[in-house]
C-alpha cells in the first residue's frame, strides 16, 4: 500500500499559488477582525461628545470587548481542534458583522458595553484559527513569515477606524465605525465558504477525509503520485486523534512548562498593547496635538506593528525564537520615550510608529510563535488560550490607561495649587515609570531567554 507522509510533504512543498490564495482570504478576515478591535477607540471622543460622558467611563467598553475575546478565544480554539479550524473562522467572523453592526444603533453605555462584549467573543475565534490553519499548510522554511503575515493582518485592520474616523465620521458620526465593521466581516465570512479549505493536517489527523486530502496534497505537490487506496499519516510529533480539542493536554507530557511561559509573555505584551490601543488618540488629543493628529498617531502605530511584525516573523524563520527576546528588551525604552511630554508633531508620530513595531510588532511574532511551538493536535487549543488568557493583559490594559488618566487630572490640580513644585513632581513621577518599565522588562527578558530555544518549532523545555 502507498503511504505518504503530510508532515512531511508541507514541510518540504514550495510557496505555490494555492498558499497565496489562501494567505489572501486569511489575511482579508484578519483584518476584518482588526477594524473591529479597534473601532470603539476611534468611535470613543465623538460618543463623548454626544452622549455627555467622560473619558474614563470609555474604559470598560473598551475592555468589554476583550473580556468576550478571553473567553472566545479559548472556545473557539477548541472548536478548531474539534470540529475544524474553517467552520470556527467562518462562524467566528459572520457573529462578529452581526453584533458589530449592532452597535452603530446602541443609545447609551450599557448598550455598546453588551454589544461590544459580544462581538469580542466572536473576534476571539478567528486568530487562533487562521493561525492553525496557515500553520498547517505553510513550509516549514517559511512558516514563522506567514504566520506573522496572518497575525499583522489584524494590525493593518486596525489602522483602517483612524481613517474612516478623520475622513467619513465627521459626515456621517460615530454609527458609521460600527457599519463598515459590520459589513465587512460578514461578506468576508460569506465568501470564506467557497474559498478556503480545512486544515489538511487536521483532516489527517480526524480521519474519513482521504479523498479532500489526496486534492489538497496535489496543490501542495502537483506531481505528486497518489494511487487508489493511498495511507495519509502524520508525523508522531503532530499528536493524536485522542488529544484533539483536550485543553487537558495543554499540560500534559512536557507542555505545562511551555504553556505557562507563554501565557505570561502574551499577558504582559497585551497589556502594554492593548493600553496603547485603547488610549493613544486620546492621549495625544489631551495632550494638547489636534484630534486628527491622535487619529493618524493611531493608524501610524499599528501600521509600525504590521512593518515590525514581517521583520521579526523573517528573523525568527532564520535565527528561532530567541529573537523575541531582543525585541521584548527593546520595547522599555521606546516606549518610555513616547510617553515623554512636550514632543513634536513629527517625533511624536515618528515615536507612535516606532511603538507600534516593537510592541504590536512583537505581538504578531508571539501568535506566529504559539502556532509554531504547539504540535496539530494541540495547535488551536494552544493558540487560542494564550490569547485568551492574555486578554487578562488586554483587559487591564485600557483599565490602567483609565486610572492613570485620573491620576493625571488630579495631579493637574496640584501642579495648579503648587506652582513651586512641579519639576520635583515630574522627576518622581518619571522615576517611578521608568523602574516599573525596567522591572517588567528584565522580568520578561530574563525568561525568555531561559526558555526559547533557536529552533521555532523545537519544544520548549
């Protein structure tokens, strides 16, 4: 009987046209997903406006949508693993249009809270999805690029609300944010039905799927000799039939370790992120720049994430896992100078960019890194509850951006009352950010450089 090993095969196949077909859809419904994590940020000053809120009181609906993230995330993984990464991405992607588009009509608070914890659950279900699945189709040579490609998708969606806020939202107000992020994951849902295919891996792996296999394994070799009666197998690291979907697993055999690892690098990068995310606008609007400048200051620090994703993702595929630990360190003091007051308009931009590479940039690294490290059986399961779990970095994020914006005010009263004291307070205040930014980042670096191998695709141990 003739016997052909998949691993194998998608690990030596060349980039072909069926890869760039598929990186296309995946990358469209990444971005989709982006514009949507993002809208209710740039939607934020003109809901102020409208509705007679304050600042503060944005913070939980900005993080309500990433408490649906942390719990769709790791719901929507385990159906990947279950019952196929394509019928999780579609599902995932048509329930973020509807509830999305459910927000352009929310009257209050209360409402777009709801909303927006709503279509977070939705949001959660496509990245670890698009991750496993492009991570089973891609060579192996090529594999952290891609991955990185899929996770900057999300990036380049988010630099899209800034846009739409600067050029259509002064015609036409907030709902049309919501409107545009409605429709457009619904039609990339719909399409997606006829476009893309289930993971080969995982249809190797579930078994009852010889006929799909022996299609897709001709796009991936198209002179490759498939006989009737042809065995498809995996490669023992790939894991099981009785692993698939287990969250058990995660824990299992040497995983623990690696599992832990990870959740801790995903919260602390989501954290400073997802602060940045949810703040930047209006930081640099209170800051005395102009809203527009906020808005492009935005889109420029997600477009930084995009550009300093693809590079990192390309020294990853050459030098392994251990480049996270350089970028990890770099992050401190570039963020640190973008906090610093009194910059240009130019170097303000310049450092929002700047920011977006290694943080932003850094976080698509850590998707495409999970989707590397965990074996088939495992790969959404794994994916999925690191963003999840890292959504506690995510969630805390905009809520520290809301306590320090209180603490800003009320030290503007005493910058007010106490004329002579100003310098003193700037110095203590700097001193304390400056040690906490140190802390975390040698805390970060310190383990990962324990714990990353060179080898992206080696267990950690």
């Amino acid at each position: 009987m003739n016997e052909i090993n998949i691993s194998r095969l998608v690990d030596t196949t060349r980039l072909r046209p069926f890869h760039l077909w598929l990186i296309s859809w995946c990358l469209l419904a990444m971005m989709a997903d982006g514009f949507d994590l993002l809208n209710a940020s740039v939607a934020g000053p003109a809901l102020i406006k409208e509705w007679g809120i304050s600042r503060a009181s944005l913070g939980p609906v900005f993080s309500a949508s990433l408490v649906g993230f942390l719990v769709g995330a790791p719901f929507f993984g385990y159906l990947g693993d279950r019952f196929g990464r394509r019928v999780a991405i579609i599902f995932s992607l048509i329930f973020v249009g509807v509830t999305t588009l459910a927000c352009a009509w929310a009257t209050n608070l209360q409402e777009l809270l709801w909303l927006r914890f709503l279509s977070g659950l939705g949001l959660g279900g496509v990245l670890p999805n698009v991750i496993a699945l492009n991570a089973e189709f891609a060579p192996k040579r090529l594999r952290a690029t891609v991955l990185v490609v899929m996770s900057t998708g999300i990036t380049l969606g988010a630099a899209v609300p800034g846009i739409v806020g600067v050029t259509l939202m002064p015609t036409y107000g907030w709902p049309v944010i919501f409107i545009l992020g409605g429709i457009v994951p619904l039609v990339v849902g719909l399409c997606l039905i006829f476009a893309i295919p289930d993971s080969i891996k995982f249809m190797v792996l579930r078994g009852g799927r010889d006929e799909a296999v022996a299609r897709l394994a001709r796009k991936l070799d198209p002179a490759l000799t498939i006989e009737p009666g042809t065995r498809f197998f995996l490669d023992k690291e790939d894991g099981s039939a009785k692993t698939r979907g287990s969250p058990v697993a995660l824990f299992r055999h040497g995983w623990a370790q690696v599992t832990l690892l990870v959740w801790l690098i995903f919260v602390l990068n989501l954290m400073a992120n997802n602060l940045m995310n949810a703040w930047l606008p209006m930081i640099v609007e209170s800051s005395g720049h102009s809203a527009a400048q906020g808005a492009y200051a935005g889109s420029l620090y997600q477009l930084g994430g995009a550009i300093g994703g693809l590079c990192i993702g390309i020294l990853i595929d050459r030098f392994g896992l251990k480049v996270l630990v350089a970028v990890f360190s770099l992050a401190v003091p570039v963020l640190a100078f973008t906090g610093t007051p009194g910059l240009s308009d130019f170097l303000l931009l310049a450092m929002a960019f700047f920011s977006g590479c290694v943080v932003t940039g850094m976080q698509s690294a850590l998707n495409a890194g999970a989707g590397l490290i965990y074996p088939t059986a495992l790969r959404a399961n794994g994916v999925g509850y690191a963003l999840g779990v890292g959504r506690v970095g995510s969630i805390s994020g905009p809520l520290i951006g809301k306590s320090a914006n209180e603490a800003g005010d009320a030290a503007c009263d005493v910058l007010l009352r106490h004329r002579d004291r100003p310098a003193a307070l700037r110095r203590l205040l700097r001193a304390l950010a400056e040690a906490a930014a140190t802390d975390a980042g040698r805390d970060g670096c310190r383990r990962g450089r324990d714990n990353l191998t060179a080898d992206p695709c080696a267990p950690m141990r």
